[in-house]
C-alpha cells in the first residue's frame, strides 16, 4: 500500500540526513580552507551549519515550535474539515498534516496545486471520506494556508529589503555657513 511506501521514504529520508550531518561534521572538522567560487561557498557554509552541534536550550526551542507548528496545522485540518461536515480526531488530522507535508517536499507545481489535493485526497480515503469531500477539504484547506502564508511572507521579505535612504554628509561650506563668526 502506497502509506508503507510513505512510511519507509520517510525512514530512509531521516537515515540520509542523518548521515548527511555525521559526514559534514567529519568534513568540517578536517578542512579550514577557504573555498573559492559561489557555490563552494555556499556548500561550505551549508556544510559548516551542518556541522554545529545543538546545545540542549536551541533542540528545546526547536522541539517547541515544531511542537507548536505541527499542532496549528492538526488544529487547522480539524476546524476547516468541521467547516464542510467531515470529522476528523486529532490523530487522523496529524497523520494527514504529515502525509502532506512528507509529499510536497518534493518538487511540483507552484503552490502545490495538484499535489497537495491528491495527497489530501488519498489520505482521507483511508478513513472513509468521499472524493468530493475529500478535494472541497483540500481546496479550502490549501486557501487557508497559503493565502495568509503569501501575505505575512511577502510583508516580511519587504521588511528585509535593503531601502536605504542616502544622506548626503554636510559640505564643508554648509558648515561654514551654519557655525556662528566670531569677530
């Protein structure tokens, strides 16, 4: 069934970063060279970001908001599939906001669209749930998040960019102009 092929992608997904962060940490350690061009670089840095261990405080704050993200979408699933009539408990919402999330990790449309319904789709299928509510579940259900996700995203990243106003420095004449002679 296609959930134990989920299942085992997402062990054999977990394995390889696992092992992705012990060889960065192996490779990190053994070179300090500077590298040369943009995506040694980056690669570098991604390496060396792989490499830092995580004090015990940054896995807590990290094991919270994973915690908290996780819950908000279970929450989400659970109101938005009350708002159409489907009943969903708070395991079936979380292995559904997994499933989804697990799926659109790989690389698809813009936004998802297609993707994201097909995984809903089939994943409410499990439990019993038609296909016509299943894909109403999933229209509304990507609304809900992608159009407020877009908006508080696109408000950061306006935040972020670099609009600088240039002052030009006084001239020397201004100043002579503005200082008080004296006699």
């Amino acid at each position: 069934m296609w959930v134990d092929r989920l299942a085992i992608g997402a062990v054999v997904l977990v394995g390889a970063f696992g092992v992705a962060v012990l060889v960065a940490r192996v490779f990190a350690r053994r070179t300090h060279r500077a590298p040369r061009g943009l995506f040694r670089r980056i690669a570098r840095d991604t390496i060396d970001g792989l490499a830092e261990p995580i004090s015990l405080a940054d896995a807590a704050v990290i094991l919270g908001l994973s915690v908290a993200a996780w819950t908000a979408w279970s929450v989400s699933a659970i109101l938005v599939a009350g708002s159409i009539g489907i009943e969903l408990t708070l395991f079936e919402a979380l292995f559904m906001a997994a499933t989804v999330n697990l799926g659109v990790a790989i690389p698809s449309s813009p936004g998802f669209v297609g993707t994201y319904q097909w995984l809903i789709v089939s994943t409410l299928g499990l439990y019993g749930i038609g296909q016509e509510q299943a894909l109403a579940f999933a229209v509304l259900y990507q609304v809900a998040w992608y159009i407020p996700t877009t908006l508080v995203g696109g408000v950061l990243l306006a935040r972020r960019m670099p609009f600088r106003v240039r002052v030009a420095a006084p001239t020397v004449r201004a100043v002579e102009q503005r200082a008080p002679t004296r006699a």
